[in-house]
C-alpha cells in the first residue's frame, strides 16, 4: 500500500480487516515492525480519537510518533499553484511537504473542507499536495471528503457482530445536527460498504442532502427512513449538511433522529456513529446507553484499524 | 489504589512519602514497573509543572504519556447528564471516557472551577464523571476543589526538612493576588496536614476567605497572621478566592504578603508555594531569593510524588 | 560546549560541521549518548522545521524530547527583574527555569524580538534569563537576535555544495515581505560566515536595512544588488526589518526578489533560503523550483545540526 486516502489504495479489504483483528487479539505482535521509523502525524484541525489511536497504534508497531498542529504549533499553509503569497499564509506545500518527507518515514494529514466551495473541496487539493510532494507514503486522517480509517473500522465492526451466513441489511441514516459537518464519513462508509460487496445497503436522507454519487452507487437510497430501516442489522447514525446547495443545513427534522420506537422496525439492529454525537439531538440517550449501541467499541477499534494500515505502509518506507 | 483524587484515596500516606523519597535517591529503579502501559494526560486546563513532572514520571517507570488539550486539541466536553447538546458541547464525557479508558491504562484530568457556582464546584463533576465512565484509574492533575499530587509533594517536601523529634508547626496563609484564584491548592494542603496528623496546623486568612470546612477540620483558623505566624517551622503561602460569596477579590491587602520582616516571628520557618507565584504581588522578592524558600525544591520532587502515585496506580490496571 | 546560543559557543565550526555529516551518514551512530537524558523543547513562538528536526536529532540520540508550548500549554513568563508581577504574566524565569532546570538534562528554547525595542530586543534578556536560572545547558531554537541552529545548518549545506580548492562567494541579499521579520537569520547567518572565514562574503540589501554590525564585520557590505550577484556561488535570500528605525517594513520593492534573470550574473549559484519562503514576494516559483535551489536540502539538513550540537551538550550534563 502507497498511501491510504480511500478505499481505492486497498486491494483486499477483508485482508486488511483480518489483519486489523490479529492486532486486536495481540496488539503487540508486530512490536519491532516500525522500529526506527517516525510518523508525522499533521493536524490542519482538530482531532482525539484519530489522533489518539494513531499515536497509540503507532507506538504498538514501536514507530515514534510526532504530532505537529499546523496553524497552532507552527505555520499557515498555502495550496494553490503559483500563489503569490502576500496573504495570510505563510509557506507552501510545495516547500513543507519535501521536507517533511525527509523528517519522517510516513507522513498522515488531517485536512477538513471548507464548505465554502464543492468543486474545490472535492478536488481534496490539500491531501494530493501532500502525496504529491512529500515522497513518502500518506495516511488520510480525514480529509476533505473521505475518513478512510474510520470506515475500515466500521467494516471491522460490523464483521465482528455479525456472523451469519446471509448478507447483512445495513443502513446509513443521515440525523440532525445543529452545525454544518463535512459529508467524510457518509461518503466515505458508502465507498467502503460498495467496494466490500458483502452486504445491502440503504441510504436513507432528507431531500437536498445527497451524499456524492462516485461514492454511494451501489447503494439503495430513499427519503423514507421507516422505509429503509425495515430489518435492518445495523444503522450507521450521522449527520452531513446539504450537498447541491453546498454545506448548508435546510431541514433540521428532529424527526429524523432515533429512538428507540423507530429500532423496532428493525432487526434488532447495532447502532453504529463515529463520535463525537451531540446527544438528544443526532442521537438520543435511550439509544446511545443501549444494548444496542455499538459505538464505544467501534472508535475503540480505530486503534486496530490505524495499526493495520500502518503496518502495511511501513512495507513502502525507505531503507 | 484505585484512583488518586484526594487523600482518601491514600491508606498510608508516610509510606506513599518513603516511596517517593526512595525514587528520587533512585529514579530509575522501577523502569520497567509501567513497560507496555499507556498514560492519557488530558488537560481541560492549561498546566507546566504538572504536566511536565508527570511526563518525567511517567517515562521513569518506562511508561508512554500522550498529551492531549481538550479544547485546543480537540473537542469541548458536555458534562451534565441527559444534555441535549444543542450548543457549544460536541461530546459528552459518557462517550469520551469509555474510549479513553480503552485507549489507556490510567486517565490523567486536570480540571479547573467555573469559581460562578461554587455547589457545581464543590461537586467534583467532571473527575467524578471521568471516573465513572472511564472504568480506568483515574489520576487528578488537579480537580475544582483539590490538588492532590501538590498536597502529597508538600508533605514530601516538609518532611526533607524537618527531622527533630517533636511536631513541626505549619502553616498556611492566605496572600494577594490580582487574579480570583480556585481554592484547590489551600484546600488539598490543608485536607493532607490534617489526614497526616503529625503536625501543628494554623490556617490564616482575612475574613470572607474561608477554605471548606470538610478539609481543615482539625487545623486552628485565625485572622491574625502575626499571631499564626509565631514560632513556625513551615509558611506555605498561597492566594485563593473567597469562599462565602464565591469566587471573588475583596480584600487585596498588601499587608498580608509575606516579607523577611514577617519571618522574623517564625522559628527560621521555611518558605513553601505551589507555584506559579505573582512576585512582589503575592510573595516578595526578597523572600524567594532569600535562603528560606524551599519552592524549587519544592516543585521539583513534583517528579517523585506523581512517579509514587502512578507505582500505586499501575496496580490496579488491567492485564 | 556549555551552551549554544551563537557562534561564540562553538570552539571548531569544522569540526562541528563534520560531526553533524557524520551524523547525516549514519543517524544512528550515537544512538545510546542521550540515553535515559530529556531535552525540553520550551516554545514561546510558533516553529516547524526548528521544532520537528530537534525532536528527531534529540530520537536519534536516544533522548527523549518533551515540547511545551508556553503560553498556550502553559503560562505567561515574566523576564524583568524586580517586577511587581500584578500584570498579565503570571509566573517569572527566575521560578519557572530552575524547575525546568531540574525536570531536564538539556534545555531548548525559543523566543522572538518583539521588533518594538531595539535595544530590549538585542540585550537578549529572555534567552539569558534561562541561562542564568537553568543550571543546565541552553540551547538556542531561535532567540531575538540570532539563530545558530539555522547558521550552523547553512555552513554544513555550503560544505556539501563546494568542493573546489578556492574561496566561495557568499551573498546575502535582502528580499522583500508582507510582514516585519526578525534580523536574526541575517544577523547569524553573517556572524557564521565571518567567524569561519572560509568564503568572500558580501551582504547585499536596501538603505535603512542594516543588520548589527558585530555580526556583519568583516564582510563587504553594498546596496548594489546587481553588483553583489557577480560571480556568486552562493546567493541566500532572506528578508529582514529595517534596523535604525527599528523593525519596520519601508521600501519593499519587488525588484529586490531574486529572479532567473538575476541569477545569470552569478556563477551558477546554489539559492539557499532558511524557510517558511513567502513564494512569489521573497522568491519566485523559477528560481524555487528550479535547478539551483536547495532549499528543501538545506532544510533537511537542520535533523543533522542540531544532533550534532546535542552530541556536544550531552557532555555537559549532569550524572
């Protein structure tokens, strides 16, 4: 694996699941793995779950683990080709990335979207800068409109708790929110669940809130949540704002979150959200402290997850 | 010891000194006790001594600390139960801790006081939570109402110095400063002195700037500093804000910062502080310059009171 | 060597130019000398290059590195002697650095002008102050008036670059910028290069931008910048304020930005810049990515400086 910004950079998924629960049985398995290597792990904005199990998947390989938050620790950096740079910004990719690239032996970004502007944001100009120059594989730790490490951990997830024979039935239910969020992890768990093949899966959203069509097709969407919830297995739970009108919120139906009332037309379906949830808005209490939340054990596998993918892109580090 | 937050937690407190007495001859000697252990320092709250000496700590048992800001790192935690988190908050601590808790072996919390609402305050609400939910030891870097790691380096400290047969005479006084500061350190130092029992214990303090009674239950309390200061072995001097009308600045009197003059009174006592101190605001120049001030040294076995607590604490973590 | 705040701390620039290729040879060649050592890395600016190539050099010796960001992590330090400390900071040197002085074996720091006060600026008072309350050895990551890590960085890429039997020409040229910059670079680029005395060396740069005349003594010093260019084999552009009236931006000409066509007067020369480079305002895109810049070596090669210099401070530390 070069790098790891979306499904696309993995050619065998269940293999890198597998790989990813081997850790999670012994995590430190591989303990000499990435012994003298250093990851660079570069914040544009925030994080705790990425960031942490990044560190603590890291150190499980024996790689040391830098952390570097641009903007806050250090510089403003500039994208664009060509820029004239009499702004705000204050150094290129161009000039940062390369030497990054010699600091460290795998460099991961952080890169959020701005939606101001979908062309631009889904163009993820700022993660392919990085690839393009750093000359050293990149891991996504959520980019512009992708959360790679975070779906890997939810195909793990959704294999650890389901063990029949059949197809699972799963579904992604967009929910409310008071502020607008990236479409990343909605579009990057379609990718995924498509590219996986091994389940149906329904897409249910209010009108105006389309998830990106490179991602989702394979998918069958509906605006009728009831609708698609019917027997489901599990329901991923999340919010992203408005996807043609771009990164906006027009509805914002309560309606749509879940409660324990709607789970009942499921499967006794697992309940799946990435965090951070805003309780008692995208979703409530009586689902999140029941039994049948899934979501600690979910962001707790993030770690295997990162460790698995590390322990790939150290294959493809120098010497 | 499953959580230190204050010293109720402790069983034996001169043995928890010895232990701390025998890393600093021998920092090293137990640098394989935390091998493979992670620790979480999570700061709600900005920190240097703290935050250092425990890092120092941490690494002397071959433990692994990760630092983390909230706030600044990451996310704004929602601490009251059946929120609905429409505002500021983006995650709760029912859904953070859990995953910290797996992430890490012991969770380290500093947390400051609103100092609005002093029942909040004195409720301990976020460490309690964390302890609740983390299902991990909990180690407070400094909670609303306590400072435990400083009170057990305090009693440390005094007793380097002091090795004649009788009771040493401590006390604690209340000083200026511009700032309204939490009452954590008075309160802790005084909750430790009284639990420890082998001491003559003077608070004093200008009216209006009670500590909680819960922790100097045992100690003499007088608004006559002069007339507390008489014949002590040991002046911790320290600000805090009152305590009735909670949280405020009334009385700023210079005249209750300590000066060689003052000294003067005491048996040669030693000078003590937490640190960060306001010069020639709270203390004078003169006096921490002078030879009895003992707040370097004070702060420096900060390293070996944090390197015990944590011995105890890597007990009780799993597998 | 003591401590490493300028040229003057270095009795053999040679020699210490070898150890840090030495070092670039074979990173790991030393790799127990730090052994069990800590090296604070105390920031009170921003940084990326200084801060990330430290943290790796201090890795490659088998020293661990603790970065604390004062002021965001941390507190506000006072410098001033005798201050009545009831202003915004909120905690002196004089305290803090014999603490930080025993939680380390080496300690870093770095610190910017304000550009407000020339005189304050050029007493150096804040990396001082450290010296004189640390008790361990100080090494410089930039301090208001100098920037040895940097310069040691730039003789080290020079060496590498020049291999004839006769002297190089080096030429420092002024460039312009948005923003009012520290003459540090310039100031210790310059007194490196006269202190070596192995190259002519010619400063180039606009009325009213003088550097410190105890820096650039011994070199030829022109407002001419054609005439400077003539014959260079080494062209490092950087910008600075202007010195008399101190720290201000006046002329900002954009025909001072090194272009192609300038390069043409000089022997081939390698362009070298200690970067973040505003693109397009101090340098231009051709010149950048063109084949006579080696910027992104001369940044690489800051990992080997600084672990050079670490090497030698590791003998002056305690036990």
């Amino acid at each position: 694996m070069r790098n790891f910004i979306s499904v696309e950079d993995v050619q065998d998924i269940n293999g890198l699941v597998r790989k990813a629960l081997d850790f999670k049985a012994d995590p430190l398995k591989n303990k000499q793995a990435g012994a003298g290597k250093r990851i660079g792990l570069i914040f544009l904005n925030p994080s705790m779950r990425t960031r942490l199990s990044t560190q603590v998947a890291a150190a499980n390989l024996g790689m040391e683990a830098i952390v570097f938050n641009v903007g806050q620790d250090g510089w403003t950096l500039e994208f664009e080709e060509e820029a004239i740079m009499s702004g705000n910004t204050v150094e290129h990719v161009k000039d940062a990335a390369p030497i990054l690239g010699n600091y460290f032996d795998i460099l991961a970004i952080r890169t959020f979207p701005s939606l101001q502007n979908k062309a631009d944001d889904y163009s993820e100009l700022y993660i392919k800068q990085f690839i393009k120059y750093a000359g050293i594989p990149v891991l996504s730790l959520e980019s512009a409109t992708l959360h790679p490490l975070q779906s890997l951990t939810d195909i793990l997830t959704i294999q650890e708790h389901f063990k029949e024979k059949r197809r699972p039935k799963i579904v992604l239910t967009w929910a409310p929110h008071v502020k607008a969020l990236p479409q990343c992890v909605g579009n990057s768990f379609s990718q995924w669940v498509n590219a996986w093949g091994e389940a149906d899966f329904v897409i249910t959203h209010p009108e105006d809130y389309e998830l990106d069509k490179q991602f989702t097709q394979g998918a069958s969407i509906t605006h009728d949540q009831d609708y698609a919830l019917r027997d489901a297995d599990f329901v991923y739970v999340k919010n992203w704002s408005t996807y043609n009108d771009y990164g906006r919120i027009y509805c914002n139906d309560p309606a749509w979150m879940l409660t324990n009332e709607k789970l009942l037309k499921t499967n006794h379906a697992k309940v799946m959200h990435c965090l951070p949830v805003r309780r008692n808005v995208e979703l409530s209490d009586e689902i999140l402290d029941g039994a049948n939340s899934i979501v600690t054990q979910q962001a707790s596998n993030r770690v295997w997850a990162a460790q698995a993918v590390l322990s790939e892109l150290l294959k493809n580090t120098k010497g």
